[in-house]
C-alpha cells in the first residue's frame, strides 16, 4: 500500500475519534471520572489513620495553580503502609495524554492494579504517585498540543506549583533524587521535556509514545552537556505498529535515541514490535509499558 494512502487513512482514523492521539479517551465523558472525594485530606494531615477501605487509598483533590490562574484537579496513589505510618515517600509524577485527564491512569491503564502487583511481589518500593489535570497541552509554556490545544503556562504547573502542592500536603521526599516523571504521547513528550529541562526537580523519566520533534529541535549542546552531568535516568519505548510509524512517533524516537547516544548520555530505549492494530497508540499499550515504567522509576528514586 503506498505510503501516501497509509498516511491518508491514518488521518481519516485518527480526526474520526477511532484512535486518536489517545484513543478511547477523545470519546470519554471526562465530567463522569473527576473523583467523589474531595475532603480526604483532613485523614493525609492527622496521621496515623488506617483507612476503611482499599479506595481510601486514591485521593481527589484541587488545588490553584498560579501559573495557569485556575484551579485544577488532580489524583494521588498513595502506598498501602501510607495512613499507618510517619515514613516520607519518593514520588512518581504521571502525565495525561490528549483528551485524557487526572483519572486517565487510573481508569485506562489499571494504574492501581499494577501498582498493587508490582509491590506485592517486590518488584517496586513503596512511593507516591501524582497525577495532575495536564488538559490537551504538552506541558510546555504557551499553547502546546496536538490536533487539541491548551494555551498556558503548563511547564511551570508542574514544576512549580503542582510540585510544591505533592510537597506541602503529603509527606514526601521533596529532592530531585526521589522524584521521577512520566507520560504517554503528549504527556510523554511533556514528560521529557521536564525531565530533561528541570533536573534540578526530576532525576527520572520514563515516557511511551512519545513525538519529541518540538523538544529536539530546542536542545542546544550547552543543554545536552547539562543533561549529561545531570545524570538523569532516561527510559522511553515506543510502538513499532505501522500507524505509529506513518504518524512519525518511530522516527521521533529513534531521533531522540539517536542524538542522547551521539552525546553519550545514558538511557534506554526500546522499540516495540506491536503488530495488533488493537495495540498501536492505545491504552492496551501504555496498561502494559507502565509496568516496565513503575520498576525503572521505582529503582531510581528509591
């Protein structure tokens, strides 16, 4: 089939709302997932609480950020040991796609459920995991995104407010060396970007689907030089399924391994043979890869 007609069915399928850049999360009623408890906190502030209920476990909260002046919502993990004991944990920061939200994790990726396995046969350490509103943008300060926008000064959220936010209500371990950062497809590209940009906050990213073309086309030598000293844990993967191809998500990727390799800086990349059309940019993808994320964060920060 020739490539042209690849490309044009690619956008047919993607502007359709079939696949998308997040898949079934363009379609997803985000009004439906915003969390039922929102006054929780008062049990994070008084420990040491021991909660009723294995949901007591994922917080809803809100906060205002002064960098986007609005109010956000935002979903917190915490550990099973968390309400019963004094201990501060390291965080694992997760970034939303387009059309997806705070819940996308949750609701899409079993997050919990990967979480809980993972611990429970040793595979993961105890950590906190915060998953901000992240909007259609690629947290990136103005307007980012892809076929959706957001206009706003998204990089800042994070590494300023939302951070701080993680710091100030639940007990932490508020340094670079036991924060990581993550994503998927916009959120993988935001995720790089902080990671990459701020390793004064992050010392780990590990990002899926990701197309860096706007984040490479920035990266000067001086800040490639700045990354390498940093020492930043750097894990990215990527689908190989032939729309993410025509897509240009494999030549990102390559491009990205092909330029930290060139400057000799330290990281892992894997292209992963999905020949499923039911596994290409979709969650059936991210469910499976964040598995592999959590282990990789969780040995950085821990």
């Amino acid at each position: 089939m020739p490539r042209y007609t690849l490309f044009a069915l690619a956008i047919l399928v993607f502007s359709s709302g079939c696949i998308s850049l997040e898949s079934s999360e363009c379609v997803w009623d985000t009004t439906q997932a915003r969390g039922l408890i929102n006054n929780i906190t008062k049990y994070v502030e008084t420990p040491p609480y021991t909660p009723v209920n294995f949901t007591t476990r994922v917080l809803h909260e809100k906060f205002y950020s002064s960098s986007l002046h609005d109010e956000k919502n935002y979903a917190v993990v915490l550990p099973p040991d968390y309400f019963s004991s004094i201990s501060h944990y390291p965080v694992v920061y997760l970034l939303n796609g387009m059309c997806g939200n705070e819940t996308s994790w949750l609701d899409k990726g079993d997050l919990l459920k990967n979480y809980d396995e993972l611990l429970a046969t040793g595979s993961i350490h105890e950590m906190i995991i915060a998953m901000p509103d992240g909007d259609n943008s690629a947290y990136e300060n103005g307007c980012s995104g892809a076929l959706y926008k957001s206009c706003g000064n998204y990089e800042d959220y994070i590494v300023k407010d939302f951070v701080a936010e993680i710091d100030a209500k639940f007990r932490t371990l508020p340094d670079r060396s036991h924060r990581a950062i993550g994503g998927l497809s916009n959120g993988a590209e935001g995720a790089m970007r902080l990671a990459l940009l701020h390793s004064d906050v992050f010392s780990s990213v590990a990002s899926h689907s990701g197309n860096y073309n706007g984040l490479l086309s920035g990266l000067s030598n001086a800040t490639l030089d700045k990354i390498r000293s940093a020492g930043i844990h750097i894990y990215f993967d990527t689908g190989t399924h032939i729309i993410d191809s025509v897509l240009g998500f494999v030549e990102s990727n390559n491009k990205l391994d092909s330029i930290l390799t060139g400057k000799n800086i330290q990281h892992e990349f894997h292209a992963i043979n999905n020949l499923s059309i039911a596994e290409m940019h979709d969650w059936s993808f991210w469910k499976t890869q964040i598995r592999v994320a959590l282990q990789k964060q969780s040995a950085a920060i821990s």
